[in-house]
C-alpha cells in the first residue's frame, strides 16, 4: 500500500492563517517525452496525477489561488507534457498529464505511459504525490493501475477527491467512506476538495507542507 500522509486537519477556518501563501511562482517548462529537457532539480518535487477531465486544472488553480494557473488544454487528455512550476522557491509543482481518456487512441495512451511513469520513478527529488478521483465515480482500472504503481514505489501519497459541489452536502461523507473503503484507507486520508466552492483547500495545502516536512523516503528510516 502507498504511504499515505494523513489529512486529519480541522475543517477550514476563515479566521486561521494560511497554510500555503503564494508569495513566488514561476513555470519553468514542460517536459515531453522520458529522459527529455526537465528543470534542473533545485527542490523538492510533488507530482499532481490523475485520469483526465477528474478537474486537475481546476484544483490546481484553486490550490495556488491564480485563475489561469494550470496550462490548460481545451480537450481533456490532449495534454501530453509534464508542466514544471517553481513554488515560493520552496518546491516545484509537477502537473502530469491526464491518464485514461477514452477518446484517445490505445496508441496514444500507450505513448504517455513511459513518460509518467519514467518521472515518477526517475526523478531524484520526487518528494510525494497527490492523487486525483472525482468523489462522484468508483477508481477506474487506470486509477488502480496509477495506484499499483505508487504503491509499489513507495511514496508518499496525499488522496484528494474532487467536484464534491457535485453532491448534496449529505451525499459527501458517505461517498468518501466509499472511496476509502475501495482504497484500503482511513477516510481521513482523503481530502474532500471543491474547486467551485473552495472547499477543502485548505486541507489540501496543509497536508501539502507536511508532507514536504517529512524525510526524503528513499532513505531508509534508521
């Protein structure tokens, strides 16, 4: 199983400072093919991954509180880069591209697998990863298979389940426990996150800081 960085954090407070204020932010380039031009590697690195059209671009607009944040793509899973950016000079955002949509060709998915799974498992400083899931759909086989994978790596993994505004308020809860129980986690490993509402936002950048806090897990716990 990955390891998992637990999200039990008070809900959102108005009045709480923020967890991650967006003081520096700069992107650096995309990457296209496994073994091509990537920034050199100055930071920590947190990979965003998830299938297409799950509002990848969304919550990371959200996320870094900018409109136009994440370079997106009007059809989903046309984008076919990883797209680097440099976080308050602190660590570098890497948005990968959406996996499994079904419009594309096999060939074409067949294409980008080496790239996603050449930088999850190449990159020196790929410090963790958040995973994407639409809290309206049970894991797709991609989805376990972008799940395997991460597990068998062993990196850290924050679970964020996105367009909960989709759902009435009553529906959230229950549909996360679902999710968790399908995942084989506690369902406060998982952050319910809304890119409409801003809900979960939060959460989400804390989680976010204490997983850049935690020791690089590459290197064997003495």
């Amino acid at each position: 199983m990955s390891k998992t960085v637990r999200t039990d954090k008070p809900k959102s407070d108005t009045s709480a400072p923020d967890p991650l204020v967006i003081r520096y932010l700069e992107y650096l380039g995309p990457m296209s093919q496994r073994g091509g031009w990537r920034p050199d590697v100055t930071h920590p690195e947190i990979a965003f991954v998830g299938r297409s059209n799950v509002g990848k671009s969304s919550l990371l607009n959200k996320l870094m509180k900018r409109k136009a944040f994440a370079r997106v793509s009007n059809t989903p899973g046309r984008t076919r880069e990883i797209h680097f950016f440099d976080v308050n000079r602190q660590f570098v955002l890497a948005d990968l591209p959406g996996y499994g949509y079904a419009r594309i060709s096999k060939e074409r998915r067949a294409e980008w697998r080496p790239l996603i799974e050449g930088y999850l498992s190449d990159s020196p400083k790929l410090w963790g990863v958040v995973q994407l899931l639409d809290v309206r759909h049970d894991p797709t086989a991609d989805d376990m298979v972008m799940l395997d994978f991460l597990a068998t790596l062993g990196v850290p993994t924050i679970f964020a389940v996105t367009k909960v505004d989709k759902l009435k308020k009553i529906e959230v809860a229950p549909r996360v426990e679902a999710l968790a129980t399908q995942l084989r986690l506690d369902a406060d490993q998982i952050v319910p996150f809304s890119s409409t509402t801003g809900a979960g936002r939060d959460e989400l950048a804390s989680a976010l800081m204490d997983l850049l806090a935690l020791p690089d897990w590459r290197i064997p716990a003495p």
